[in-house]
C-alpha cells in the first residue's frame, strides 16, 4: 500500500467514524489470562439488560450509540471484569482470571449446568483427580469415604464386584435403593430385571458400573436433596450419580495424548486364625472322637499341617493400560480413550478383565447448530467363585454355613493334604460325611476353585447422539441412545468337585441381551433481563427396555474337557430357562429456575412419569418439588466481612418416586418347570391391581459458608425423607397360591445431617496441601408397616423389618454367658424343656416366660451406621505429591455367620482358634460353650452380630513428576499406591464391609501395591 | 467531530490523492500515535519541519497498524510468528498513582507514606492464597484498599502493563476496573468514580500549560525521601520531571517510549536521528523525559 494510499484511509476512516458515531460496533476478544485460551459464552453486558455472549473463539461484537460505554463481562469460574469502553481504535481485550471459589463452580445438574451461586439443591462435585489418585477399577471404590452422605459399601474384595451405594440410608425395602446413574446426560439404567441370567451358582455379579473406566471421569456429581433429584422424578428416590466424562477442551487445538501403566501386587489384608494340624488333632481327641487315630507324639509331629486358607489365597498380580486422546479444533472438540484392565484376585483362578473404548465428540456444524456423539464400547469379564446357592431345606451345606470353595476351604482339617505324595489333588478326607464326599471322593477346595467355573462375561455398548440448536434465549436439543448389554454366564463343576460330586459334574450357560432405547428431547431458555435471571426447561423423554435370557443346565458329564463348551455331554438336562421382559417410561419434565438480584434464587421441578411397571390405574406418577437459595454474603450486612467469601442457605422439599421392581409384578405370572416327564406351572406372583409408586417426600436445609480467601469450605445439610407406599413383598396367605405378594405397604423415614469441610491449609508456589473431611449421621427407621409388622427375613432368619426399628435390624437372643460349675442354674431359663447345665451358653428371657425360644428374640443392632465419615489431603511439594484418604463408619452392626460357622465345632470341619479358649469344666470360659457336636441354637445370638465399625486407609499414594529438559516432548509421573493398607475395626471377620449386612464368607479384601507411570505428550 | 472535521479530512485525502497521481510521493512519513502520546509527536514534526519544510509528516491514530512508525508506550511481548520489528528509542515516560481530588477518603490517603507493598496491596490481587489469607484476617476497618477503586488499561499498548512489570506483577494481577482506549481516558473514569484510583503519564497528569498538576487530582504521598517528596507534592511538573530524570526512584515506574518500525529510509533515518538528539528538547515540554544521557 502506498503511503498517500494510507493516509487516505486513515483519513477516510476518521472521517466514517466520526459520521457514524451514533451507531458504531466496537468488538473484541475474551481470553483467559492465565493461558491464553479463548472463552466462549462470557456473558458481555451492558447499557440496559442488553448483551451477547462470545463465539467459539471469544469474539464479540455490539453496536452502540455512542462512546463511552460501560461493559460488565462475566463467565461462570472467573472474576468479573468492568470495562468501560472510550473509543474503539482497536479491539478490546478481556483477559478474564480464574476465581477461586467453590459458589463460582458450574455444576452438572439433571438436563443441564448450573452455576453454583444459583444452585437450591445439595449437590456434591468429586473431581478427577479423585480417580486418577485411586487405583480401583470401578468408580464406586474411589468414591468412598469422598461424599457426606454417601456410603460405599463393597459387596466383597472379589475384583469387579459391585459395590452397594447409598445415599442418606435405604429408603426401600424390596424396591432398589441404588440411587440412579446418569452418564454423560444421559442415563444408565440399571434394570432391576436384568441382573442375572437365570443360571445361578455364580456367587458373584459383575459390578453395572464396571462400563466406566475411572479415568475416563472428569467429575461426578452427586445429587443428594430432591430439588435436585426431582428432574428425574421416578428414579431420583434414591439419589442421583451424575458422571461427567472427559472432554477436549475448546481452544486447546494440541491434542493432549497420554498413556499410563500400573502394576500392582495384591494380598488378602487379614488372615483369620484358624487352629493348625497338631491344634486341630488334639482338639478332636479331647473333645471328639479321634477318628485320625493320631497319639499324642503323633500330634505333636504334625505341626502346623496344611494351611487351607493360605492355599486358597494367592499374592494376585493386577496390571492396567491406559490412553487417551484429546484436543480440539475450530469447531470440534474430541476425545478418546482405551483402557485395558487385567486384575487376578486373590482367590486361586478369581479375577477381573475389562477391555473399553471411549469416544466423546462434538462438531458445531453450522452457527448455533451442535452435534455429538458419546459411545463406549467394551468387555469385562470376571471369573469368580461357585456357590453352593441358598437352599430352602436343612440339609444343604449352604444352610449349614458353606457357601462356597474358598470357605469350604477354612473348614478343611488342616491335617488333610492339597495334594497326594504324588503330586495328584488329594480327594481323600475321612473327616468328611457329611456334604462333600461321596464314596471314597471328598472334594478338595484347591481344585474346587482351580477347575471350576464361574464367570460373567459382559459385552456393552453405551451409545448415544445429540443435537442442539440454539436460537436467540432457546436451545433446543434432541438425544438418541442406546444402551445394550450381553451379558453370559458360564458355569461349569466337575464330577469331583463340591458341586459336581452329586451330580457327576454340572454345568450351564445362561445369556441375557438387554437394550434400552433412550429418547430425550429438550426446550431450554436463558434470559437476564435486568436484575432477574431465568432458566427454564421444558422436555419429553421416552424408555423402553427389552430384556431377553436364556440358561440351560446339564449334569452327568463323560468328558469334562470342554467344560461349559460341551453342554451336550451331561446326560440330564435341567429344565431350560427362558424370559422376556419389557419396560417402558414415558416422562414429562419441567424446571425453571429464577435469579433476583444474584442473592434469591428459585428452582421448581416437575415430572410426570407413566411407567408400565404398574397396574394401569396407577401408571402415572406426578414428582414435584421446589427449592430457595439465599446467597446472603450479597447482602450488604455481609458484603464488608473480609472473612467471609460467601453464604449461602438452602431450603428445598419435594417428592421423588421409585419403580425399581421387576417387570409385572402387579399382574399373575406363573413360572415353567417340568413334572413326571411333562411341563408344569406355578404360579409366581398374584396379581395387585392397586401396585403404584413408591414415593419419598423430602425436605432439606442447607448452608453453604466460604471462608477467608476461598481457603475454607463448609456445606451443611439437614435432612428429613418420608417414603411412603412402600413397595414391599407381603406374607400371603397359602389360599393365594404364592407366600408374598408385592404391595404398597408403610413409611420408611430417614432424618440426618451432612457436614464436609474443606481447606487449603498452604498455597504457595512449591507447596500446596489441601484437606478435606465429610460426617454424616442418618437415623433410618420404619415408621408404618401396615398390618405386616414383624417380617422376618434371611437364611439364618436374622433380621426383622419391624415397626420403629431401622431397615436391615438384626433379630436374635441376646447371649448372657456361659452356665459356670457350680452355678445355681434352677433360675435358669429352660433351653427346649431342658434346664441348662453348667458349659451351656445363657440367653435372655426377654419375655420372662422361664424358656428361651423364638419369642425371647430382640432387635440387636441394625445394619445402618451411625456415622460415616472420610478424611483425604493432598501435598504437593515441588516435583513430589502425596495423597491420602480414609474413610470410616461408626454403629453399624454386620451379622457375622463366617464366624459362627467357624465356631461351630464338630468331628469334620475346622474352627477358629478362638474356640480354644472354649468353656471348660477346669479352666471355664464366658464366651464359648463347652465343645460339642451340637448344632448351635436355630436363632443366631448377641455374639455373632458384630460391630461393623471400621477407620480404613483407603488409599495413600506418592508420586513424582521429574523435571525434563524443555526440548523433551513429554511429561512424565511416577507413583506408587497402597490401597487398603490398614484397617482399625472391632469386627472379627475378614473385612467389616459386606453389604447386605451377612458375612456368609464373603470373598476377603485385599491390601494393593501398586506402581505406576503416566506420560502425557 | 462535526461536519467541517469531515471536511478537513476529506481536502486531505483529496490532496493526498492528487500528489500520488502527479508522482510526488517522495518524504512522507506516516506515525502512528496514541493520543497520550500523539502532542509530543506533533511537537517534534512541528520542530523537525522549521529544519526540513519539504518533508510531509502525517500523525494517525494509535490503532493503525501500517505506518512508517509506531510511537509505543508499553514493552511489546515478542512473538516469534510476527516480522522482527526495530526499535528506536526516543523518550522515556513515568508513572505516578493517582486520585481525585474530590475523593472523600483523601485524607486517609494522604495521610498514608506509600512504600511499595502498600501500592502492591491497593493496586493488585493477592499474589496466592497465603496472601489473600493475610489480607482477609487484616481488620476490614484498615482496609483502605477495599475501600478504593482502581482503574487501569486493558490495552496492549496501554502503560499499565509498565507499571505492573515495574512491581513484578502482570496487568492481569491488577485488581478493579479496566477501560478500553487511551490511558488519558483513565483520568476520565476516575472523574466519574470519586473514591478511584489509577496511575498515569506525567504528560496527562500535569497541566503543559500552567506545568502544575491538573486542580482536580491529587498524587499518592509515596514513600521516598524527604527532598524527593517535597519535589513530587510541588505539584511542579519540571521540578517532577527533574527529579526523576536525576535520581532512581524505586517507587516510580520509569519506561522507554520508542518508534518501531519495519523498515526505514533516508527521511525516517533523518528524522529519527533529529528525534533522538536535537528532538529531545521538546520532551520535557511535553511531559516526558528526556533519553538518558549515555543512551
């Protein structure tokens, strides 16, 4: 250009600008000031209510009458900036900087995002780093002991188990009590139709959330208060898990790439002290028979003798890979991952593999117009243990407390071998008659759990698409998905093991396909207008679930080469097992929520949902609920207190539902069998015209407090939930032709208090540590069982739903003592007819009717804790971070039949070494009566309901980051994690977390080492 | 701007169109100045041209990106992605806080001695969260600082990334409210906000007529010796400029100003060989300081 040429312009364009001053564009650019990165949607404001948002790459543009103009820039997570504009010979740039402040956070809400300053709800955010500090292959293991209010409970240490979740207690009794799963928006059912396959003889179910890959998570929120559960009306009764997956992030066009590798070491984390060959030996000849024969020198000689538990148990090697892909571009972002996770369990042949790939993109294809899709694609497959499967007779050896090989393998005598002199498995035990030895076969657990098979093959795809649209305040956005799950079970015991010994080998396979159609179509509306802000949201979503399965069992095989892959060669073919089912939920939502000011905001939810699990007259479901925020730091008696950074109070109530029951279950159904060679019907459920929802009314207060600087965090939550209409299998009489009948019966309420702190105790350039700590204490009770007071339930008829007592309340006679020589046993009460003697256990005559009996019974603790609490921190001091996390519960109490089965002493089975110290008429004893055959009490006692208190060391982790040349592409950590690494707790069983409330034996948990480096490019 | 400056600019670019169609193109120089610093230039053409009267020099406005040369306030961050640019340094400018004088909390302000961590604690964020720890459990009856607002430039080319950099801290750090537009607008902002406060070229702060400090603004009482105070509340612009041009400071950001530039030919090198030497008498007269002497 040449000179005269710019000087024109220059000219020209003074000229223009000042012709056109009364309606000129100033534009310009928002950025975050830390990197650089362009931000889209800062809100730009001015003049009179009006604004814009910035594009994608954080432009803006606004005409204006006249200069100077007074901007108000804002963007959820960063300060406000103020600008005043004075004349436009260049572009304006907004360089925002990043807030700290837990109120300034958006949070993930059902169907949308929410700033937190606006939020009415109790919602709970648990970040990444959580996952990636944890090595546990399913997010529920990293969750515990992270939420206020939520309560980690695994099943069992077997690897890919599920986990029981509760938030704020059980509010059901035969409906779901897990709360919902939300991935990605969109929703992860779980039907309560589609856990099994109808094989059976699998003790273990694959954990639903084992389609998540942890390090896939960016965030999990949980919802815990109804106006924020409400959006999803019939299934937010139970809490909310909303799972935010990774992203790339928008602006950052490098694609990130990294790649991790773990390898950890596994060992049982408590050894239960069992007697040894020669204790054993001298046992059964003091007390018992002597069947081995064994002299005294003889016993002496056999020392220690076999360690079947050590010989069931093994140190499991686990090793995981990991990569992941994510960037951005113009008008796309993406990511990608794989993962590869192989985890052997501590029990001999157990473990845990998953493959699974993740995709998560979006394109904005057009101006205003979105599209993406989210898919995950992957395998899992666990290999557990048989069970010996609960049996409604006397005699089968799980009544009588084995349950399966690895607690067969506890009451081996240790005086039996694994293996013959001759390297063979040794399947002689002459101290065996009762239930796993047939002829001159015994089984032998080691070969049991070596060549036995019990697996879970999951193959899923979690899919769904999306677009949206935006015009003007409106958005309008339709999802499509598909959630489709194979799961297989395979199952296969030989003629000489436990369960094959009877049936000369036994063997299944079992199939069930399930799809779950999602439809969600969505209007929202965002306006500020002024001093009132309003998001609304108005939608429409559909589900309909299929569900297919098919089992068939054979026994009497000739070959077991082929195990479960030559179903064809066992000679007896079980009945085969076949089903549909079918679902569907058609739903209505509606929110708005309504910001005056920025201090007073409002959320009402509504839901309506039909769903086909009830009778036709009571499909519809109506779930409103509504919620007030005050952020009263605004307010000017606050807005001067340095200390404080914000508060915030809470109020909200509503009503949330449940329809977590099998398909059908309020019409007739009859199940197939066969009889005298033809087929034969029985009836399996009557008929409820008037089944309808379970609903929970709930009420929640809630404070939110910040303290100096954003570096002290408080939340607050009160609570109070009724659930009503109980969904609850009912005591039929035999004229029904059924024993139960599921009927909307009684109140459940659950009334607690949440309290999390927060805190950066030191920020500074080389050294952060931060901490943070949550309590809760909920109070479950039954307040109302209708005309069904008193139902008694369990294997060993252990617990009682019971008018004023908690759901999961034990139910036994409360133990006194042991009957001492010499004691004045005629005021003793009569144990059947009979007046104890002195070595005899002493029970309470809680009706003082002079006999012990079923009616002497009483409440002994409940499964639900008093208190649950976690403690984690983090340091970071310079290359070198540490992570830490507890997490605890206090009250709770865990019936521990392992224990009692290991008590029980008799001529065949091994006991724990406690029984030593068992009454004698020389030494006495208090606490185990004197050794007998005798099978114990039918009602279990005081002393086998224990406490289930615990203080875990759920994680500590050290890790380094070493610093690299520059010129190097890469980052790189190592670390090393020790999970589980000790455990204070009074119970005496394996590990005091066995969801359910019955430690029948459960697969024990393990202590983890594990190493490992990630590389990010 | 009315309809006759419209006029002016439309003969200019008429005559400016009539010398490219004739040929004679030959010694125009095209500047780009802000308009804080726009009369020091329009000083230094207005000299050069008594020398050389068949050069044409022509000032645009700071937003233009294509001139001979660009007259910049603010160190320029370097981007390799970008044409190397040469700089000649040819004045140099200082910063001084602020308010105005109507602002009812005046006399806390004055009668505070501003040392360097008081200007850090009113002019920026706290630097991490230790920082802001202190700050928060400070008594808020002594926050003065909260109490007042600061204003600062957003602009690249603005002197308040200077003064940020002068106290280790990025413009970003700066706590308040930001304009958009000349720094001489900041002067403006705080007129509207009484209890403000800002920094400043002495060229905008100081009256070049009377050579006092504008009535209605006041300076922050800094910290710095006694003689040194006496001579910065005189109010006295070349008592000021003296001052600073003779003794360090630590408490006034001093900064180079200098035309940057592509490239150059015999009338620029001229030019800015005259700037750099005889041109230097004119920049006290406009409010800045002269080049060092062994520069």
């Amino acid at each position: 250009m040449t000179t005269q040429h710019k000087i024109l312009l220059a000219a020209a364009f003074s000229a223009a600008t000042s012709l056109a001053a009364h309606a000129q564009t100033i534009s310009g650019t928002i950025s975050d000031a830390l990197n650089g990165d362009p931000i889209a949607g800062a809100a730009v404001k001015y003049g009179n209510g009006r604004g814009v948002t910035s594009d994608i790459d954080g432009h803006f543009s606004i005409g204006v009458k006249s200069l100077p103009i007074k901007l108000t820039i804002t963007y959820t997570g960063y300060r406000p900036q103020t600008l005043t504009v004075y004349d436009d010979e260049e572009d304006i740039e907004v360089k925002l900087t990043e807030q700290r402040n837990f109120l300034n956070d958006v949070v993930v809400v059902g169907y949308g995002t929410q700033s937190r300053t606006q939020l009415t709800g109790s919602v709970v955010t648990v970040k990444a780093d959580v996952f990636e500090n944890s090595t546990a292959s399913t997010l529920d293991g990293a969750l515990s002991g992270q939420v206020a209010g939520l309560n980690v409970t695994a099943a069992s240490g077997q690897p890919g188990a599920e986990s029981s979740i509760r938030i704020r207690g059980g509010n059901s009794v035969n409906a779901s009590n897990d709360p919902l799963y939300v991935v990605d928006g969109f929703i992860y059912y779980k039907d309560a139709s589609s856990s099994g396959t109808g094989l059976g003889a699998i003790e273990s179910s694959l954990n639903p959330l084992a389609t998540i890959n942890p390090n896939d998570i960016e965030r999990i929120e949980v919802l815990k208060d109804v106006s924020a559960t409400a959006i999803y009306g019939s299934r937010g009764a139970n809490g909310v898990i909303l799972i935010t997956t990774k992203k790339g992030k928008l602006g950052e066009k490098k694609a990130h790439i990294s790649y991790g590798y773990s390898i950890g070491l596994s060992s049982v984390s408590k050894h239960l002290d069992l007697l040894n060959a020669s204790e054993w030996a001298q046992f059964q000849k003091t007390y018992f028979s002597n069947k081995g024969g064994y002299t005294d020198e003889q016993i002496k000689a056999l020392g220690k003798g076999t360690d079947w538990q050590d010989a069931v148990l093994r140190t499991a090697v686990q090793q995981a890979h990991e990569l992941s892909i994510n960037g951005s571009t113009d008008k796309s972002r993406y990511a990608f991952s794989a993962s590869y996770t192989d985890q052997d369990g501590i029990v001999l042949n157990s473990g845990f593999q998953r493959y699974n790939f993740h995709t998560n993109a979006e394109w904005e294809l057009q101006k205003n117009l979105k599209f993406g899709i989210n898919a995950t694609y992957g395998r899992s497959k666990q290999q557990g243990l048989t069970t010996t499967e609960e049996q409604v007779f006397n005699s089968s050896p799980y009544s009588a407390g084995i349950t399966n090989s690895f607690v067969y393998a506890l009451l081996m005598p240790p005086v039996i071998s694994v293996h013959n002199a001759d390297g063979s498995y040794n399947f002689t035990n002459p101290y065996e008659y009762a239930y796993f030895a047939i002829g001159d076969h015994a089984a032998n657990p080691v070969y049991d759990l070596k060549e036995s098979v019990a697996e879970n093959v999951n193959n899923y795809l979690l899919s769904n698409v999306w677009a949206s649209y935006k015009l003007g305040g409106f958005t309008l956005k339709a999802t499509v998905g598909l959630s489709s799950e194979k799961l297989t079970q395979n199952y296969f015991s030989g003629a000489y093991t436990s369960l094959g010994l009877a049936t000369q080998g036994i063997g299944g396979t079992g199939n069930r396909q399930t799809d779950v159609w999602q439809q969600e179509y969505t209007l929202s509306y965002n306006k500020e207008l002024g001093i009132h802000q309003i998001d609304a949201l108005a939608g429409y979503t559909k589900q309909t679930s299929t569900s297919t399965h098919s089992a068939i069992r054979t026994n009497h095989f000739t070959n077991e080469t082929l195990k479960q892959y030559n179903l064809g060669d066992g000679a007896n073919i079980y009945t085969p097992q076949t089903g549909i089912s079918e679902s569907t939920l058609n739903s209505l939502i509606a929110r708005v929520n309504y910001t005056l000011l920025d201090r007073y905001n409002a959320t009402a939810t509504f839901r309506a949902d039909r769903s086909s699990r009830f009778s036709k007259n009571h499909r519809w479901g109506y779930f409103p609920s509504l919620g007030l925020s005050w952020n009263a730091d605004k307010e000017n008696f606050l807005a001067h207190a340095r200390h404080i950074d914000y508060l915030k109070l809470r109020l909200t109530g509503g009503l949330v539902g449940n329809q977590e029951i099998p398909d059908y279950a309020f019409s007739t159904s009859y199940n197939t069998g066969s009889y005298g060679g033809s087929s034969s019907y029985a009836k399996a459920n009557t008929a409820n015209d008037n089944l309808k929802w379970e609903t929970t009314a709930s009420y929640n207060l809630g404070a939110d407090l910040g303290l100096w600087g954003g570096r002290f965090n408080v939340v607050l939550d009160l609570y109070y939930k009724k659930t009503s209409d109980l969904l609850l299998d009912v005591p039929m009489g035999f004229a029904n032709g059924v024993t139960s009948q599921l009927q909307n019966v009684g109140n459940v309420e659950n009334k607690g208090i949440e309290l999390a702190v927060n805190g950066t105790l030191l920020k500074r350039r080389h050294l952060q540590w931060t901490a943070s700590a949550n309590l809760a204490h909920n109070k479950n009770e039954i307040t109302n069982m209708g005309k069904t007071n008193n139902v008694i339930q369990g294997a060993d008829n252990q617990q009682i739903l019971r008018k004023g007592e908690a759901l999961g309340s034990f139910y036994g006679l409360q133990f006194v003592g042991i009957v001492q020589n010499g004691e004045d046993v005629s005021q003793q009460p009569t144990v059947n007819g009979l007046t104890p003697k002195a070595g005899d256990a002493k029970f309470a005559d809680a009706n003082n009717d002079g006999k012990i009996d079923g009616n002497d019974r009483v409440i002994l603790g409940s499964i639900q804790p008093d208190l649950t609490y976690g403690f984690s921190s983090q340091l970071q001091v310079r290359e070198w971070d540490f992570s830490v996390t507890f997490a605890g519960s206090h009250g709770g109490k865990l019936y521990n039949a392992l224990g009692r089965r290991l008590e029980q002493t008799g001529d065949s089975y091994n006991v724990l070494s406690t029984v030593k110290d068992a009454w004698t008429a020389e030494r006495g004893g208090n606490t185990l009566p004197l050794a007998s055959t005798s099978r114990p009490f039918s009602y279990i006692d005081s002393r086998y309901v224990q406490s289930a208190s615990y203080l875990k060391l759920r994680n500590l982790t050290i890790g380094y980051r070493p610093r690299l040349p520059k010129s190097f592409p890469l980052s790189l950590r190592i670390y090393a994690t020790a999970s589980n690494l000790f455990t204070l707790t009074p119970y005496k069983g394996y590990d005091p977390e066995v969801s359910g409330g019955t430690d029948r034996g459960a697969y024990p948990s393990a202590r983890t080492f594990t190493f490992g480096v990630s590389i990010t490019l | 701007m009315n309809a006759k400056t419209l006029l002016t600019a439309i003969a200019v670019a008429t005559t400016l169109t009539a010398r490219g169609a004739t040929g004679q193109n030959d010694g125009i120089i095209t500047i780009a100045a802000s308009k804080t610093s726009k009369p020091l230039v329009e000083r230094w053409i207005e000299g050069y041209k008594t020398l050389h009267p068949h050069v044409q020099i022509v000032v645009m406005s700071g937003g233009t990106t294509d001139a001979d040369l660009t007259l910049t306030l603010a160190p320029t961050p370097s981007n390799p992605q970008e044409t190397p640019t040469k700089v000649t340094y040819v004045a140099r400018y200082a910063l001084l806080p602020v308010t105005p004088a109507s602002n009812p909390l005046l006399a806390d302000i004055q009668q505070k001695e501003w040392k360097s961590k008081d200007l850090k604690k009113l002019f920026f964020r706290a630097e991490d969260l230790d920082e802001e720890y202190e700050e928060a459990t400070e008594s808020k009856h002594n926050r003065l600082y909260d109490k007042l607002t600061v204003y600062s430039g957003s602009s690249r080319k603005s002197v308040t990334r200077t003064f940020a950099a002068h106290f280790g801290r990025r413009a970003d750090d700066l706590r308040g409210n930001r304009i958009a537009g000349d720094d001489l607008y900041l002067l403006s902002a705080i007129e509207e906000e009484k209890t403000a406060v800002t920094f400043n070229t002495l060229s905008n702060l100081y009256d070049l007529t009377s050579r006092t400090l504008s009535p209605n603004l006041v300076l922050l009482p800094l910290s710095v010796k006694k003689a040194q105070s006496e001579a910065l509340l005189s109010g006295n612009l070349d008592e000021t400029l003296q001052l600073i041009e003779s003794q360090h400071i630590d408490l006034i950001p001093v900064e180079d100003i200098g035309f940057t530039y592509q490239t150059t030919d015999a009338d620029i090198d001229q030019f800015l060989r005259w700037v750099v030497s005889d041109g230097q008498q004119y920049n006290h007269q406009q409010g800045f300081l002269r080049l060092p002497q062994n520069s």
